[in-house]
C-alpha cells in the first residue's frame, strides 16, 4: 500500500493533490487525510485513489488546467454538506473493508 498524506482545518475545504504524483488508476494508491478541528481529535479518512475515477459526485474532481499555467490535480471538495458523503472513508470504516 501507498499513501499520500494531506491534512486540512475544518473549514479550509480543499485538499488537492498533483496529478503527476497521484495515479488514480494504482489500487495500492490512497489519501490519507486528517481533518483538524480545534480541541477535538483530527478525523481520519482514508480513501483509495481510484474513488476519483469511479466516483461522479462534485467531491472527487479533477482539475486538467488545459492551457493553463498550473499542472492538472485531484481535488477533494470538503465542505459541511459533503462531509457525511466520506463517511465510508473514516480510517476505522476502512480497515474493515481492507
């Protein structure tokens, strides 16, 4: 297994990952993501790099920037209405499934 480790404040909202060292097609590929929150223990979320191209909700996107300046990404779309959307992805629902 590989990971890539992010980590955001609660409220932040966006979490993005190069696509040039994020291969979404590698199943031993996942994100793992803390979300801080102040006075509380960070949520642990661990989401398997495929998710971006398996999944259509407006969570998981891809940025190409065609023509653009900045090199493509995966972002992770983080709000207060997407939050209960990773729940599958908390770190204890994942081990389970592994």
């Amino acid at each position: 297994m590989k990971f890539q480790v992010k980590t955001i404040r609660k409220g932040t909202g966006y979490v993005f990952m190069r696509e040039e060292y994020f291969d979404i097609s590698d199943q031993s590929l996942y994100l793992f993501l803390l979300l801080l929150n102040d006075g509380e223990h960070p949520i642990e979320y661990l989401i398997p790099a495929t998710t971006w191209d398996n999944d259509s909700s407006n969570i998981f996107v891809y940025h190409s920037y065609k023509g653009k300046k900045s090199k493509p990404e995966y972002v992770l779309n983080i709000s207060a209405k997407n939050i209960p959307q990773l729940e599958r992805f908390k770190l204890e629902n994942m081990i389970t499934a592994i």
